[in-house]
C-alpha cells in the first residue's frame, strides 16, 4: 500500500487541471471511491445542487470480456458521498466539456449517461485509463508511481490522520465493517494513539495545558 502525503496529492491534483479526467482524479483522492465505483457512475446518480454522488455500481468486465456495469458487491458498497466544493466545480466544468463533445460527435455519440466516458459516450476500460492517463499524470506530476487504488488509500489515510472517526471513514469507503478500516490503515494507529494521550492530558491536567498554551 502507498500513501501520497498532502503535498504530494497537491502536486498531483495541479498537474491534473485541463487533463479530461481531472474530476476523476478530484473524486479519487477527495471520496476514496473505487476506480471501478468512478467508472461506472452516471449523472442521474449525482446531484451537484445538493454536493452528493450515489454509488450504486461498478465497471468490470463479464465472461466475454466486454465492459459492463453491474450493481455494487454489498449494501455497505452501496453509499452515498458528499462532495467537496472543489469536486462539485470541477464535476459542473466537466459536465460542460462533455456536453460539447456530445454535439461536436452528433448522432455518433452514444448516451450512457455516464459521468466519465470516451470521447464517443462510452464507458473507459481501466486498462486505458491507466495508460493513456494516470501514467502519463504521474510521470507530469513528479509524483512518484503509485496504483490508482493508492489514491483510495490516500483519501483514508489523510482523513484518519486528521482525527476524523474511523467509523464515517468506513462508511464512506463503503467497508462492511469499521473493523476492516481500522485493520486496513492499522499504519495510522500510532498518531491516533499519540493524539488522543494528548487530549487526556489536556483533560487530566487542563492548567497545564493552559500554561503551555
């Protein structure tokens, strides 16, 4: 598992802006939803007025090898999230580049209504995505190489780190369980420990806690 550090997801997000799939990359790191979960949303599942995107499926590949969509493993899977504003405006610039790809292309453009999708409204093989854009991303960021799903493990990552509860991390994360999130980002553990002996101690002796305010 890699983890990007908060500059480090700076720099990538920066050298991501124009790139066509810059509001994937926003929602990756800012949502921590699965590559395949982004790949199959569409926009009757997001709601920008209100900051939400329902996930409901996911992209892979049936037994004949053609990409298709299917609804999410588990209930847990199935989640909302809420969005930043910094996704909320890039998914409105993203939705307006699309909508005139979708008169430039005319009759041949396919509606799937999908948020993300080729230049003729289909749906991204993975497999493309990761090398006509999150390779070449990575190697315009200087960022050093990581997988897609490290981008998930990011999101989590800074989110526990910042002390928000383990519980609402795996909620959004869309884990059957907080058990599994805590044992998944079990690196985390020790500056939440640190953390919280530091807020005891400002509990047990809060004049101290004053004076070395």
């Amino acid at each position: 598992m890699a983890c990007l550090t908060a500059e480090e997801v700076e720099q990538l997000l920066s050298a991501a802006r124009g790139d066509r799939f810059e509001a994937l990359y926003v929602l990756a790191v800012s949502t921590g939803a699965r590559k395949g979960e982004l790949l199959a949303l569409r926009w009757r599942n997001v709601n920008l007025e209100a900051g939400t995107a329902s996930v409901v499926g996911s992209l892979h590949r049936d037994l004949e090898g053609r990409l298709a969509i299917a609804d999410t493993k588990t209930s847990t899977s199935r989640r909302t999230l809420a969005l930043t504003p910094t996704a909320v405006t890039t998914l409105r610039q993203h939705r307006a580049v699309q909508a005139q790809q979708r008169i430039a292309m005319g009759p041949a453009w396919q509606d799937h209504d999908l948020v993300f999708s080729t230049g003729k409204g289909t749906a991204v093989a993975p497999t493309d995505l990761h090398r006509k854009s999150f390779r070449p991303l990575l190697e315009r960021s200087g960022v050093r190489r990581i997988r897609f799903h490290d981008l998930r493990h990011t999101a989590a990552t800074l989110l526990l780190e910042q002390g928000i509860h383990p519980k609402v991390v795996s909620e959004m994360l869309g884990h059957s369980g907080v058990a599994i999130t805590l044992d998944t980002y079990s690196h985390v553990s020790p500056a939440l420990h640190q953390g919280a002996a530091a807020v005891m101690e400002g509990i047990l002796n809060p004049a101290k806690g004053h004076r070395s305010s």
